[in-house]
C-alpha cells in the first residue's frame, strides 16, 4: 500500500461520510528501530557522554550472553577489558594504519575475552548525542569484519477502530438526521484531527528518512541494497566512493559492474541463495573498482521482507584490502621466516608454564632427528632428554629467567632419535606475566651448535699447541727486548749528548754576536789613548775615560758568560717557582743579538704576572730551541721584511707561549714528523734533527 491516503465516499439517507484508508507504514519513526532490532549483526547504541548501554539489538544479547534488562544496565567500560592507556594506544595505531575500526577485547557474561572489530558512529538520536556501534568477532578469524546497521520496517494502521466505528454508524438506519448531523459534526472533527495527526507523521516520517539517510550516508562501510535479480537498487555515499562511481553510474545497475569478471559474480550467486534461505553469509571477496584496480571486502549480507519489497538484500561491505596486503606480507614474512630457520638449523619453542605444556615447531624435532609432533613435550620431558651432565646448568637457568627477568641461555646436549648427542644453544624469556607479575608464557628458540663446539675443540687444541711456541718464542724475545733496551739506553745518551753539543755550538756563536761590539768597543778605546799617548796629548782625565768604558764593556761580557753558564747549568736543578716573563726575557737576550745581526724583527706581548713551578732552565732551552728554528726558517726562505711574534697569556688555567714567524709556515705533509728523533728540514750541516723531540 503506497504512502499516500486513499479518500473513499459513503452515501446514506443524504449524509455524506468520507473515510480515509490509512497506510499501514503510517509509524515509520519505528523503521530505524526495526532495523536495529532484526539485524543479525552485533550492534549496541551507547550514550556518547556516559558510556551507559542504552540499547542493544538480539545479536548483542546472544553474543554478550546477557539478557535485554541486564545488558541495558552495563557501561561500555565494563565489557571492554582494555585500560584507558591501551585505548589511547590503540585509537593511535588506528589513525597511524588509517583504518575506520578499532581492535578491543570485550568480556562476555561467561567471562571469555572476545577479540572484536569495532565501527562506531556518532548520531543524535531523539535530541541525545548516542554512538551507534557494530561489533564483529574476529577471535579466530582476525580480519571477518560484521555488518552495518540496515533498516527495515512496516508501519501498522492508526485509524482501524475509527474507520469500524464510522462503517457501522453508517449501517444503522434508525438514526435521526439530528444525530446524523451531530455524528457527521463530530466525525468531521476526528478527522480534522487525524488529518493534523497524519500531516505531522507525515513530517516525522521524512524527518526519519533524512535521520535514517544521513546516518547510512556518514557510514564507515558501504551498504547496497539490491533486489532479486542482483541489481543496485540503493546505495550509500560510502559505496560510490569506495568504488570510484557516482550515483548515476551505479543505480539501476546490475552487481556485475563492480565484479572482476562474469565468473566472480557467477561465483558470487551462491551467497544469494542462502539469504533467501535465510541463512546468514558473510565472507571475504574481491572486486572491482571503476579504475579497475581489485578491492578486498568483507560482505555481509542480510534478508529483508515487507509490503512493499519481497526477497531484498541489503548487503554490507567494508574494505579489507590494507588488511589482506597486511596478510599477504604476514604470509610472506612466515615463509621467509620458516625457511631461515630451517636453512640455519634453529628450532622455535613455547612454553605454557601454568600448564606445563610446551610446543615445538617441527624444526625442533627434525634437529633431534624425529617426525614432527613425535612425542608430547613437557618440562620434564624436556628434561630426560638432556646430558646428564647439563640438566642442572640448564634448569638453574631457566628458574633464574623466572625469578629474575634474566634471558635464559644455555648451552646443553639433547640426545637425538638415533641415540647420539647433539650440541644446543637455547634462547629464552618470558613474555607473558599474570597481575601479581608471575610468569605465565616464556618462547624461545634452540640453535644447533654442534660443529661451533668441534671447531671450538679444534681451535683450544691449536690454541695450547701456540701457546707453548708462543711461551719460548716469548723467553728469546725477553732477552731480546732487554739488549735493545740497553741499546735504546745509550742510544738516548748520545742523543741528549748531541743534541747539548748542538746547542753549544749554537751558543758559541749566539756568545761571538754578543761579544762582538763590547769588544770592539774596548779595542776602539785603547786604541784612541795610544793615539793619544803617541801624539803626547794624553792627560789623566782620558784615561779615566777609557777604564770606565772598559769597565762598562768588560762587566757587559762577564754578564753575558754568566747567562750562558746559567743556561747550561745541570738540567736537574731543584724546580721552583718563578715569573716566566723573565725567563723569557734572558732567552730573548741570548738570542737578541744575532736577530739583530739577520735583521729580523722581535715583538712580544707578554703578561709579567704569570708565575709557573718548574725549571727555569729547561723552559729556557725550549723557547731558544723554537726561536732558533723561527730564524732559520727565515733566513731560509730568503724574507725581506722577517718578524718574530712572541705571546705570553693564560687561559683556562693554562699557560701559552706562542711564537709565530712570517715565513712559509709548516707543509701538511711533515707536520706529524717534526717531533720524530733525526728529522729535520735543514742540511746535515745545520740540524741535527733533535731540538724538537727532546723539546717534546
């Protein structure tokens, strides 16, 4: 019967009566709750605020085994056995796999934990902000998604008494036409008022549909609602997107156009005959999307019957293609996975501690040359299999990784089927503890080590049989080390003798600058009184002129030996403290003379308050070493304008003397040798090649 009143008029003794024949899907604010209570899949409306259960549909209460009052009296929080942390977690790890469901496991009445895919959508139901969630279990099957929501719904008729009272009114015929009147007055009023009540079912009718279209539009999953010769009679927002058409494309259209071939929707018919059986299907099938590229969904398929459709299917589809890439990946990685294992001898175990019942992967037994699950393994079958010798190391291992945390490793003997032993390396650790924080599952894996253990023998025999080539090689070589100690020795000595030979000479001629003018002068003024003395014009106060500047001249020269005596004084003085501003100055004095006489320019700046414990005399020979190396490299490189700059600071509690000149520099090369003993850049003639390692 259509939505639209049929208007019949009755005539009876001049009273006209108009009756109107309401449509019997007049309450279709009740189509949302038909769908809900009649769907086969699990689905329960909860409040979005409180997380109360406020309804729950007949599949709900099978699978949650709780009846309608108890189920409607729980919180969703107490059914589902995740922490707040591990819901965060896993609302996080869906956003990163971009996936429209969530993974919890829910506790039914009898206490099992059921692993279940959830969708939910948000909805205002009635002015209340609700959540409306399908649940599917996929314990054992991870990746069968349920069903969505569907609706069907028939509306009853509101008007049967009024039209039986107006029917029989109209067959009495002992009424007066006054009453006639009054009951046409009154029934023109009652139908006033039904036709105000139909016109506002009316608009909550479409405001129902809207609800009803808005939530199946807003849908995670597809939904198709087909007729019975296979054709899209209706679909949501969801199932164009996901496959690529618009509305137009796909309406009217038969399911063929979004199956790979003529083959996969002849396959697919079967599925169709057992909803008109009424028997529930739901399974994993691929299709085609308008691009042409396959999608994976998971379909589930639900009958519905009513006035106005006979044997309509609405059919539910949720992408499952990342879920069966992720499968695939899985697949492959176990195989890979197995067949490393196999090539590198390693067997897999896991072990039920509470039950004491332990698996073996059939490598495990293949290594110990048995069938796979040729015998039961416990933990004290385990046990009877190992060396004798080995069972106490190995257990005392094992109680340490269950009372420690400790990973559990052992190296032990397994007699094999033929009776001979074979050597194991077993790996192991708990990974699984109850709340009191005891174990309750440890895995591991046995690897064969057999011929590591042969080699290992091998290699301790070649071991003693070097180490007693190596103990008398070692004897020779004491005595070796000894005479080349010795050797060193002397060696050492007649470096530090030649490289102070060395620097005599260069004092010597550092000592023939530095006497050069006072002895010049002193000669000039002897000179000039025996002119004098000769020409008979010498008097008394000339010759006290020429003893003061001998004086002068002569205490200048017995300075300058005390200086250099001082310089080559014995190196073990007592060390002391002392201002290193001066010890620099007496070195420049040593020196000043003969960069005098090369025309090469000395600038210093020098902080005079920096004091330092040692030997004045040892630091003095170092700076007259790389003093002397800066002249020569100057004068070996042939400098017009040659500069010498001297730094004295303190930093960071160290002292620095840095002396820079403006010749070549130092080339890259040679820079990690100059500090070797003999190496040098000058002639033989001019270095030894020893001032700066024993500098160093």
């Amino acid at each position: 019967m259509s939505l639209c009143s049929r208007l019949f008029y009755f005539s009876k003794k001049g009273s006209f009566f108009l009756l109107f024949l309401l449509p019997l899907n007049l309450f279709a604010s009740l189509s949302f709750y038909e769908f809900f209570k009649t769907n086969h899949s699990i689905m329960l409306i909860i409040n979005a605020n409180s997380g109360e259960i406020i309804d729950a549909n007949k599949a709900a209460q099978t699978f949650y085994q709780y009846t309608f009052e108890e189920i409607t009296q729980l919180n969703i929080a107490d059914i589902n056995t995740f922490s707040e942390h591990q819901v965060l977690e896993e609302l996080q790890l869906a956003k990163k796999q971009n996936r429209n469901f969530f993974i919890f496991r829910h506790q039914l009445k009898d206490g099992q934990i059921k692993t279940v895919e959830v969708r939910t959508t948000p909805y205002v139901l009635e002015n209340q902000d609700v959540l409306i969630s399908i649940i599917q279990d996929v314990t054992l099957e991870r990746f069968k998604q349920n069903d969505v929501l569907h609706y069907q719904g028939q509306l009853e008729a509101l008007v049967d008494e009024q039209t039986q009272q107006l029917q029989e009114a109209h067959h009495s015929q002992l009424i007066y036409f006054a009453f006639a009147t009054l009951v046409l007055a009154m029934t023109i009023l009652i139908l006033l008022k039904i036709l105000k009540n139909l016109k506002k079912l009316k608009d909550t009718l479409a405001y129902k549909n809207n609800e009803i279209e808005h939530l199946l539009d807003n849908n995670a999953v597809a939904i198709f609602l087909a007729n019975s010769q296979r054709n899209i009679c209706k679909a949501n927002r969801r199932a164009y997107e996901m496959f690529g058409y618009t509305k137009e494309e796909l309406m009217n259209q038969s399911f063929e156009m979004i199956h790979i071939s003529k083959n996969s929707f002849n396959d697919f018919a079967p599925q169709y005959h057992k909803l008109l059986k009424q028997e529930m299907t739901n399974i994993e099938y691929p299709f085609k999307k308008k691009d042409g590229s396959i999608i994976w969904c998971s379909v589930y398929g639900t009958r519905i019957n009513c006035e106005t459709c006979t044997n309509e299917i609405i059919w539910t589809l949720i992408d499952i293609t990342d879920k069966k890439l992720i499968q695939k990946e899985r697949e492959n990685t176990a195989q890979k996975l197995e067949l490393t294992l196999e090539a590198t001898n390693v067997g897999v175990w896991d072990w039920d501690i509470v039950n004491n019942h332990v698996i073996w992967d059939k490598n495990l037994y293949h290594l110990l040359g048995y069938e796979e699950n040729a015998f039961k393994v416990t933990y004290e079958k385990w046990q009877s299999i190992l060396h004798p010798q080995d069972k106490q190391k190995a257990h005392q291992s094992v109680q340490d990784q269950l009372q420690h945390g400790n990973i559990f490793m052992a190296e032990m003997r397994y007699k094999k089927a033929d009776n001979s032993w074979i050597w194991i390396e077993a790996r192991g650790k708990v990974v699984r503890y109850d709340e009191n924080k005891n174990p309750l599952q440890m895995v591991g894996i046995n690897t064969d080590i057999t011929h590591l253990k042969e080699y290992e023998s091998i290699l301790k025999q070649e071991v003693s049989k070097k180490t007693k080539e190596l103990n008398a090689l070692n004897k020779n070589l004491e005595q070796r080390i000894e005479i080349e100690v010795q050797k060193n020795l002397q060696k050492d000595i007649l470096i530090q003798q030649k490289t102070r030979l060395a620097a005599i000479g260069e004092m010597i001629g550092n000592i023939a600058h530095q006497w050069r003018q006072p002895l010049s002068v002193i000669t000039t003024s002897v000179s000039g009184l025996k002119l004098k003395e000769e020409l008979a014009l010498l008097d008394s106060s000339d010759i006290d002129e020429v003893n003061e500047c001998v004086m002068k001249n002569a205490n200048f020269l017995s300075h300058t030996i005390d200086n250099f005596r001082n310089f080559f004084a014995n190196t073990d003085e007592k060390e002391r403290t002392f201002l290193v501003a001066n010890v620099l100055e007496t070195t420049i004095n040593i020196i000043k003379n003969t960069y005098d006489h090369n025309f090469i320019t000395l600038i210093t700046k020098v902080n005079k308050n920096i004091s330092y414990y040692g030997s004045e005399n040892l630091l003095s020979q170092v700076i007259l070493n790389l003093l002397t190396n800066a002249k020569d490299a100057l004068l070996c490189h042939e400098i017009l304008e040659k500069y010498v700059y001297i730094e004295l600071f303190e930093k960071n509690e160290y002292i620095y003397i840095t002396i820079q000149d403006n010749a070549k520099g130092i080339d890259q090369e040679i820079q990690n040798k100059i500090f070797d003993p003999y190496f040098t850049t000058k002639h033989q003639s001019q270095g030894t090649g020893l001032g700066l390692y024993i500098s160093n």
